[in-house]
C-alpha cells in the first residue's frame, strides 16, 4: 500500500506522499495570442464536449453556435492551440475546456497553457472533478448573481501535481473507463430519443387532426399544420389568450421556475443556478396562468401553472381570455409542441446556441393556433395525458439510468485525480 498524506485542503483531502501541491500559476499562464498560423478556424467551448469545432458542435447538437457578424476578422480573435484550455466565462457546472484542436475564440474567453511538462489530459480530468468545480464556484458567490469565473482565482487556488508517470497512467485510465461509460450513457441517450421522437409525432398528430382519423378535412395554409379537421377554426393566439405582467414589488413569494416537469419552487438555497439579487422585480403568477420562457426556444418550456407565486419578469406570462370556451390542457399540448417540433424556433431571432434565441411578443400574438370543438379539446388532452404517461415514466426511468451512470464518473473522476484510488496494475 503506498504512502498518504494530508493536502490540509478540504477539496483535495488525502493524497499520495509523493504528490505535490502547488498554486495554479505555476502551473498554468494566461496567453492572448491573435489569430492561428496553424489552422484559423473558429472553435466554441462547451461544457460536454470541449472546445471544439464550431461546425462540429452544430453537428453534435443539432443547435446553432454563436454567430459572429460576417465582417468580423478571424485574425482578430483570441488564439487556442491544442493542448490548451479556456475558461468559458460564468459556469455553475464547470467551464475549464481543454482544446484537442488548433484555431481561434472569442475575445471574451480566457485561455491558458502549461508552463511546465505535465499530461495536459491528466488537467482536463482535474477541471472536470465536481470539488473542483465547487471550489471554482466558491469564488462566484460574493455576489448572489455571481460573477466571472477569472484566471486570476484558479491560478491563486493549490492543484495536486501527481509524478508525470502517474498523471499518465490516471489520464489513459479515465480515458478508457470514461468512454465506456459515455458509450453506455450514449445507448440510453438514443433510446430516450427514439422514444422521445414518437411521443412528438403522438402529440402534433393529436392537435393538428384530432382523433378521428375518418372526419373530413381542409387545408390549413399553414405548414406544420396540414391539412385539419373542417370544422376546426384556426385563431392568432392574441385572441384567445392575453399577456400580463404585475410586478409583485416585494419579496417574500415562492419563486416559480419553468421545468419539463411543470412549474417548480425554486429552492433559494441551492447554489446551482443564479441566484437574483433582489425578487422585488419579479411578477405574479397565478393557478392557471402559462409561463413561457421565450427567451431561449431551444431548451426552454412553457406550461400553466397550478400554484401561487412570482417568476422571472423576463419571462413571458400569460393566460386564456375565456376559460370556459377552452382547454387549458389542450393548449398546453399545443404551445410545448410548438417547443418539442421548433416551431417557435423558427420564428424566433436573437443570438442562437447561448440561450438568447428569443420569439418576439407580436410574433406570439399573431401566431395562429389550432382551435377544435371545446369537446374535442378536452378529449384530445386526455388522451395525450393517458399516451402520453407511459412514455414519460419509460423516459423517465431512462434519465435516472443516465443520472447513476454520471454521478458514477464523477466518482471514478475524483477518486482517481485526487489520489484515492490507484490505477490499476
């Protein structure tokens, strides 16, 4: 059994005796080069995949990167290499990348580089171990929105330094161990999506043509839409619901947040999302007013609420003009598949693939919604409810699949980089 000792940092704990602990600027150094000799291509960090091609990131997630202004000079923008890593600015789950390629990024992100010889693979380990992406975090808290993660922060915080024989053996084995669980996180993720994929086409079937597959039909004129019932209206949203906004203009409320699960309370005490400075601002949400976060029509929701409380003021709310006429469920199916098919997505503007691709108001207002019968409503959202249950339990069951499957690589991540464990022989 090899010798231990005490780092006497609570992040690290006990470590190998013959590891080393050093500040991070002794390690690491800033760099602000311009342009790319080798390959001037422009590179987007993430958080799952590195820094990475921008064109590659669009092929992984089907999702538009940043858009830089045609007139702006690849020349002009920050250099990587590989082997480098980059601080993706304000990040609660991490934001140290490790590049594998050469190009360029955006002015706004850090990028540093070793100055001394170590197994760049061993860091990109280090910076990915959930304590060290607390103790990272530890410093975006002086204020309660937080702030940039800075070089100047990670280069004043002590890293362990294993032997370069050791920071190998750690990256070849992390490697391995961590692709195979991402090839199994990767087959479950497919499944979720297969499933996922014939739960939309359930859903956009049911509000575009109802449940009566002999009934007669018209054109709709409208894409997504086809051909509808006949005896179906189709009506800009603006007539059927309306947007309100009361400020509630003192704290004190519970705080709604849009989730996939519906609208939950957000617990103030949980770090692991921004934290407002004041929810004086924020607006009212009544039972049965929707909440849309239009703001980001790729991985945001919508969905009506049935509690009390306030929600961001950048959020849209809004609410059915007449209640009896209408199905609140019905509607709620139609406005999420406007999210689940990107139909919103289409109409929308702004800076895609960092959350700012925004629908409009007057674009919201005047889109026109499938309007069946106040019967055939009520049926159709029941029977998308029943459908749809068992596929969510099935997704469900899946996503905590992945969940044990994460938290087991980031067991195996920290136990390994921090010394617990000892590569195997």
């Amino acid at each position: 059994m090899r010798q231990t000792k005490d780092s006497n940092i609570p992040w690290i704990g006990i470590i190998p005796y013959d590891w080393a602990l050093i500040k991070g600027k002794y390690l690491f150094a800033q760099k602000s080069e311009k342009g790319n000799s080798i390959d001037l291509q422009l590179l987007s960090p993430t958080q799952k995949y590195g820094v990475i091609p921008q064109s590659l990131y669009e092929d992984l997630t089907g999702m538009n990167a940043v858009k830089l202004k045609e007139s702006v000079d690849l020349e002009s923008l920050k250099t990587i290499h590989k082997g480098g890593f980059c601080i993706s600015l304000r990040s609660f789950q991490g934001g140290f990348e490790y590049s594998e390629y050469e190009g360029v990024v955006s002015p706004a992100y850090q990028v540093f580089y070793p100055t001394r010889k170590v197994v760049s693979r061993y860091y990109k380990y280090l910076f990915k171990d959930s304590s060290f992406i607390e103790k990272m975090n530890s410093y975006t808290m002086s204020l309660r929105d937080g702030k940039n993660i800075a070089f100047e922060d990670f280069g004043n915080t002590i890293i362990p330094v294993p032997p370069l024989g050791d920071q190998k053996l750690i990256a070849d084995f992390l490697d391995n161990k961590c692709n195979e669980i991402d090839a199994l996180i990767n087959d479950l993720q497919k499944q979720i999506d297969t499933i996922e994929q014939y739960r939309r086409s359930v859903i956009t079937e049911a509000i575009t043509h109802g449940l009566n597959s002999v009934v007669e039909t018209k054109e709709s004129g409208i894409i997504w839409m086809g051909r509808i019932p006949s005896h179906w209206q189709i009506i800009k949203t603006k007539y059927l619901f309306e947007i309100v906004k009361r400020i509630a203009g003192e704290e004190g409320y519970d705080v709604l947040s849009v989730t996939q699960h519906g609208l939950k309370v957000k617990d103030l005490n949980d770090y692991g999302g921004q934290i407002a400075e004041s929810y004086a601002g924020y607006q009212f949400v009544y039972p049965e007013d929707f909440v849309m976060n239009h703001m980001d029509l790729l991985t945001g929701w919508v969905d009506y609420s049935d509690k009390f409380g306030v929600t961001s003021p950048d959020y849209r709310v809004f609410r059915l003009i007449d209640k009896k006429a209408n199905s609140l469920d019905y509607f709620k199916y139609v406005f999420q598949c406007c999210y689940l098919d990107k139909i919103y997505y289409s109409l929308g503007n702004g800076v895609a693939g960092v959350g700012r691709w925004r629908l409009q108001a007057h674009t919201f207002k005047n889109f026109r919604l499938p309007v069946p019968p106040l019967e055939e409503q009520v049926a159709i959202a029941k029977y998308l409810d029943d459908k749809c249950s068992s596929i969510t339990q099935y997704i469900d069951a899946n996503k905590q699949k992945i969940a044990i499957l994460q938290d087991y690589k980031k067991s195996i991540i920290y136990e390994y980089v921090t010394g617990k464990k000892e590569v195997p022989a």
